[in-house]
C-alpha cells in the first residue's frame, strides 16, 4: 500500500510533466506576458523521466523523514517552489522554472490534498 509522502511525490513529479500553463489570477498585460514568459522557459527546462524519477523518489524521502518530527509537511510553490521541493529538485537536476505556480501540497501521514493552482479547488487525493 502507498503511503502519503509516496503519493504527494508522485503527484509532483506528474504534475511537472503534465505541464499546464502558469496562471497567477490577473489578466492585465504585464502578467499575461509573465505568464507567456514562464511558461516558455519552464517548456525549455522540462526534466527527462529520469531526473522526473530521481526527483519523485528524493521527494518521498524528503517528506517521509520531515514527516518523523512534524504532523504535516508542506509542499509549495507561490512564484518559485519553496525549500523541500527546491532541494528534491537539486538532487534531481531540475530547473525550479518547471514548476507551476499557486500550487500547494499538504501531507499528513494519513492524508494528501492539493490545491493545484490560483483559486483552484482543494482536493484530497489520499486517505487512509
């Protein structure tokens, strides 16, 4: 049976590589070319399957040894990922530019729910 931190790293990992556009919630002129731009060099910087593997598995172990001394972790990125993803990331070789932005992950030994993006839903995506 997968455990959270499996799940949430999984889900990064496909998310990265199911790239969708960066959406930040304003549609003025100078943040729809931040966002054109963005997502020009996340397409330029996309991971292979292997650094997507590498970085899944860095990941999980990240969030499984955070997951010893804190009841939840968290995954995040605002405009650029914050420490645990940008360190699975470094392990791997990946550009922090491949990941999207206003996207949260929470995980609880018993729980995974995402935000996936700018005033997207939450959603749990695993429960036991």
């Amino acid at each position: 049976m997968e455990k959270s931190y499996e799940v949430a790293a999984n889900w990064w990992a496909k998310r990265i590589k199911n790239f969708k556009r960066f959406d930040n919630g304003e549609s003025d002129k100078n943040n729809f070319l931040a966002s054109l731009l963005a997502t020009q060099n996340a397409l330029n910087s996309m991971p292979s399957e292997e650094q997507l593997l590498t970085f899944e598995k860095a990941l999980a172990k990240l969030i499984k040894d955070e997951l010893k001394s804190k009841d939840e972790v968290i995954a995040k990125v605002d405009y650029d990922p914050n420490e645990l993803l940008l360190n699975a990331a470094k392990e791997a070789g990946i550009s922090k530019t491949v990941f999207p932005w206003k996207t949260i992950v929470w995980v609880k030994d018993n729980k995974v729910t995402v935000r996936d993006g700018y005033n997207a839903k939450v959603e749990i995506i695993y429960q036991k």
